[in-house]
C-alpha cells in the first residue's frame, strides 16, 4: 500500500517537472513564443534545474539542450525510484528500462495532450490565445500527414492518424525496449 502510494506520488511528480522540461525543450525546438503567462508558468517551474545545466550544457545550434538534458535526469532518478521500490536489490536493466519507458510516456503522451487541445481549440475556438501555440508545436507531426491525407469534406482526419501511430508505437516501443535489454 505505501509502495503504491510512493510509486503515485514518484510518477506524478516527476511527471509534472518531466513533462514541462520537455515542452520547453519543444517549445525552443519549434521557434515559438508562448504566452506571457504560460512561458512564465514553464521557466519559473523549470530554471531550477535548467540554468545549473545551462552552465555545463550550451545550447547548441539554437537548441535548449539543457532542458532535455534535465528531463532525462529527471527520468532516470524515477526509474531507479521504482526500480528501488519495486525490487529492493538494484537491478541496473530494470532502472534501464523503467528510465526510457518513463520518457517515451512523457514524449507520447504529451503530444497526444497537444492534440487534443488542437481539437478542442478548432472545434470550440480557434482563434484562442493558445491556438497558435498549440497550432505551431503540432505542425512537425501533422503536416506530413496532411500531405498524404488531405482534408475530406472539409473534415481533417490527420489528429486521428498520428493519435493511431501514436497507440501502435505505445504498445510496440516498451516490448522493443525489454527485448532490447535482455
């Protein structure tokens, strides 16, 4: 019971601080400027970590490298947290797969949270002040789709397909990773 609770409270957290290390990570990488109140949001909760990295970490090619740097610290010290509470002799394999499993959650289910908000700000208002945030961190995944599957009667059917590719590679990618590591 406490494990759970731990494990929760590890995967919540780490999540969170994760989730918006990486978001800065693509926000820089997509050359956008959020608003006011969300960069704000991001930097305040982040720059305890990213401006130590900055100093070790440049950011290279316009890149904000430290910023992915620290969300991948951040998984690793969750997936030797629940490495260390799942087991209780360290099992370097298990931190190993736990670590990038971790990641790639953050990864997919961050960009299926911005689609979502694509859909929603399109079908409820698209000329939200997010609307071009959201617009503009979305465009690398759906602008090769929308190539290979125009609009159909007007009905853009490209959130749909990356959110398929997305499930397909949730469910290929942890396999992929455990077989790796055997």
């Amino acid at each position: 019971m406490v494990k759970d609770v731990l494990f929760f409270i590890i995967d919540v957290a780490a999540a969170l601080f994760g989730g918006l290390m990486l978001l800065r990570f693509w926000i820089h990488a997509a050359r956008v400027r959020p608003p006011m109140q969300i960069g704000n949001f991001i930097y305040i909760l982040t720059n305890w970590l990213v401006n130590p990295l900055r100093r070790a970490i440049p950011g290279v090619g316009g890149q904000d490298w430290a910023s992915l740097v620290g969300s991948i610290l951040i998984a690793i010290l969750t997936g030797v947290s629940k490495a260390m509470l799942i087991w209780p002799v360290f099992i370097p394999k298990m931190a190993i797969f736990l670590t990038l499993l971790t990641l790639f959650n953050w990864v997919v289910y961050g960009i299926m949270g911005l689609l979502i908000l694509e859909v929603i700000f399109s079908w409820v208002n698209p000329h939200a002040p997010l609307a071009p945030l959201v617009n503009a961190l979305n465009r690398p995944f759906l602008a090769p789709i929308r190539k290979l599957i125009p609009p159909i009667g007007g009905l853009d059917l490209s959130v749909m397909v990356v959110f398929i590719l997305l499930g397909v590679a949730g469910r290929l990618v942890p396999q992929l990773i455990s077989s790796l590591l055997k």
